[in-house]
C-alpha cells in the first residue's frame, strides 16, 4: 500500500466505527480510528445504555408498589438521584474502557481528536496532522436536532439529560417519538411532573396504530399530561432563580417547568467534516449518502450507521458495518438487508415491535388476517394495579405468514425479539397454533389466538 499510512481510516468511535474498525484491523490491516468525545458512541455514552439504565431505576417505583400485594413490608423507599448517576457512570466508564480495549488489542490506532477531509484519501487531525488511507469509512453518528426558536439554548436534549446534577421536579419535553416517551416514562416513574407537548395528533408517528392509541392512553392515565398539535415557539428563565423556565407555545399558551427537554430527533453529525473536500455532497440534512452496499460517490469512502441518515439503531450500524467489511476486505459484496428489523420503546408500558403495522400491511397485502388480544396479566390482578398487556399478530392471507407482531406491556422488548425470528423466517400462522403454550406466562397469548379478531380485503376492514 505504498504511498498510504493505513489501509483504512474511520472517522468516527460509535458502535458502527468500532465494529468496522476492530474486524479490519482483526484480519491485519493497517487501520486507524479518530473519536473527538468518548468510545461508545452515542449508544453507549448517551444514549441506549443509560437510557435502559434509567428505564431499570424507573421501573422499581412500581414494583415497591405491587410488592405490598404480596407480602411484603418495609420502610419508606425513597429514591437519590445521584446514587444512580454514580452507578451509570461507572458502567459507562466500564465499557468505554471495554471498546477501547478490544480496538486497541485488534491492531488498531486511536486518535482521540476530530478528524476532517483534505481529499478523496487524506484526512487532517484536529492537532494538524495529516495522513493517508486507502479507505474512508465515515461513521460520525448524528446529534440531536434544536430548532430555532428564541431560548432553545436554554433547553436540554438527550445528551444532557444523563448529567443532570438535578433532579427537576417538573419537566416539559418536546417531541412524540420514541425518545421523548421513553424520558416522559422514566422522569415520571422517578417523581417527576411530566408534560408532553406534540405537533401531532398522536404520539410515535409510524409505529402500529393499536400501539400509538394504547400507550398514549396508559401513560396519560399514570399522570403524563400530553399536549397536541403545538410547538414550543419561545422559552425564557421563570421569574425568581431556580423557579425554572418558562415556554411558549405556537397556540399562545405558557407552561412554566423546572426544565425543557427537546426530543425533536436527531441530524446527521457531519458538520465540520468537509465533505465537498473528498467530492461528497451531502443530502439536504447533511447526511452522507449511499448506496446499498454503503458506498459514498466516490468509491472509496464508505459511510455507515446514523451518519447516512437512515434506520437510526445500534444494531443497524453494526450490521451496516460488517457488511463493510466484507464488500470492502473479503471480496464478498454485501448489503445490509433492512427487513423486519425488531424495535422497542422503553416506555412505561413497554413497546415491542417488527414485522409491517397493521396500516402497513392492509395497504400492502389484499388478504389479512388480524389476531389481537387484551387483557390483564396475573400480577396486577394480584397487585391491583391497572395495567394491561396487548397483543397483535398480523397475517398474510393468503400465504399464511406471519408478517407482523406487536406487543405493548412488561418485557415487550424480550418477547419480540424471539418474535422476530419467526418474522424474519417466514413461520406461518399454523406453526404458532401447534406450538404448545407454556402456562402460565403472558406471552403463551401468542399461540393461543386461534381465530382471528377481522381481517382486511384489499384494504376494506371486514369484522
């Protein structure tokens, strides 16, 4: 490789850019890493793992509840708030420690600094340094998205909300995705006053609409106040210090909240990374595009994970970049196939999902089948509390498989993900009917809904 100081350079530390990193440098290529922050990425430093770490703390609120139910008794529980940033911080650290290891053990050289394009095979390290590569990989991840509105640097977003050295005791979070339900959820199961301002009609555009409507119902029904069809327009500082901030909604109405948190989505990270240097232009929302095998225009500077703007999970850009690894090192072209990816909302109750939604999959297919239960499980009936567990599973027709499952209640997360194998396999309805239940559990519903609730022809709803 005469006249290149590595055979492959990424940009970028996340899960997307240590996976592609740690395999080639693994099979003994010259490989090199920049990460201006932490390693981790936004997944393991600000995002996914705290995130579960606070859905686990938040949980406890209800499980001290039920337990009166069943026998036992103890003194007030009272929950710190910097017990758990401590605990989080330290798993963190943990990993962090972990990713670095593994890179560093595959061979492969970590710059601790942000790195730029010079051109189609240099990069400038923020220091000044310059190097050469025969490979680009561009796995800069992406950023939360602030409007602009007059106070909107007063607000917190995601990156922030882990480090809060506060526990504020009202918060006002704009957003209706899957991350602002999800701190809805834990803040409120932490003590929290909790409101929900949405420009929507309903919460989590593009999920199952059974699940939207059900979960929008429960959280709202624990004490989630949601506000539709608004935007926050305007935020200053409350009258006296630490009374919090005011906000100003686009219906002219005020909501005073010790903080503001923005949960608006997120934009591909590739500020300052100058790709018009390399020849790449960059889409609309900066983000780098691709083409199936994860390739940029210029062909060799690949990009994968959040920063192309599409399916934004960890488990994607880990997919996405082993797949690059063997279109780029082993001859073997490969592209990421994005069907039938599992989902899950850590909310209070929990959202597991895959498969197409029951809009998608009347609009999509001209016969199907809907199988859908609700009911509530052993526990609250014991417990008294009021929660109850829905279940969907959508089904092709005329093929009989299975192409969609849908589950909102305690541990959906797990259960989908066994789920999606099914899903991804293509198992027909019949081989759920012949699966023997395991009794009791709640997830033996999903073998035990022989006859289905409607179904749809060619769109129509028939009951």
């Amino acid at each position: 490789m005469s006249g290149y100081d590595y055979d492959l350079f990424v940009i970028g530390g996340g899960s997307g850019g240590v996976r592609a990193a740690r395999l080639s440098g693994a099979r003994g290529l010259r490989v090199a890493l920049a990460e201006e922050y932490r390693l981790g990425g936004t997944c393991v430093i600000r995002g996914c793992v705290p995130k579960k770490l606070f859905t686990y703390a938040a949980s406890y609120a209800q499980d001290f509840v039920d337990a009166k139910a069943f026998g036992w008794r103890s003194r007030d529980v009272k929950f710190d708030w910097p017990t758990l940033l401590a605990a989080k911080n330290k798993e963190i650290t943990r990993l962090e420690e972990l990713y670095r290891h593994n890179v560093e053990a595959s061979g492969v050289k970590i710059f601790h600094e942000k790195a730029q394009l010079l051109d189609r095979h240099t990069v400038q390290m923020a220091g000044g340094k310059v190097l050469r590569a025969r490979l680009i990989l561009i796995a800069a991840g992406a950023k939360p998205f602030v409007p602009d509105f007059p106070g909107a640097d007063l607000c917190l977003t995601s990156n922030d909300i882990f480090n809060l050295e506060v526990l504020p005791q009202s918060v006002l979070i704009a957003g209706g995705g899957y991350i602002a339900v999800e701190f809805a959820s834990i803040l409120h199961d932490l003590g929290v006053e909790v409101t929900l301002v949405y420009r929507g009609g309903q919460i989590l555009r593009g999920f199952d609409g059974d699940l939207r409507h059900l979960l929008e119902e429960e959280i709202q029904a624990r004490g989630i106040k949601i506000i539709h069809q608004a935007v926050i327009t305007h935020v200053k500082p409350a009258g006296g210090k630490g009374e919090g901030f005011v906000a100003e909604l686009s219906d002219g109405s005020l909501y005073q909240a010790g903080q503001i948190l923005l949960a608006l989505g997120r934009l591909p990270n590739t500020a300052g990374l100058r790709l018009e240097k390399a020849g790449i232009q960059p889409a609309a929302n900066g983000a780098v595009p691709v083409n199936r095998f994860m390739q940029t225009q210029i062909d060799n500077i690949y990009a994968v994970g959040d920063v192309t703007g599409g399916v934004e999970l960890t488990p994607v850009a880990i997919h996405e970049a082993m797949c690059f690894v063997k279109t780029a090192f082993e001859g073997e072209p490969s592209a990421p196939d994005y069907h039938f990816i599992p989902t899950a909302v850590f909310a209070d109750p929990e959202i597991g999902t895959v498969g197409l939604t029951e809009e998608e999959a009347a609009q999509q297919l001209p016969f199907v089948k809907v199988y859908r239960t609700r009911f509530r499980p052993l526990r609250n009936s014991v417990s008294g509390a009021p929660g109850k567990i829905f279940m969907k599973l959508l089904v092709d027709g005329e093929s009989g498989i299975v192409v969609g499952a849908h589950i909102l209640g305690g541990e959906a997360g797990e259960t989908v993900q066994l789920l999606a194998i099914a899903v991804k396999g293509r198992v027909t309805k019949n081989i759920f009917d012949a699966t023997m239940a395991l009794h009791p559990s709640a997830a033996e519903e999903l073998v035990t809904m022989y006859q289905p609730s409607y179904c749809y022809r060619h769109g129509r709803k028939q009951v």
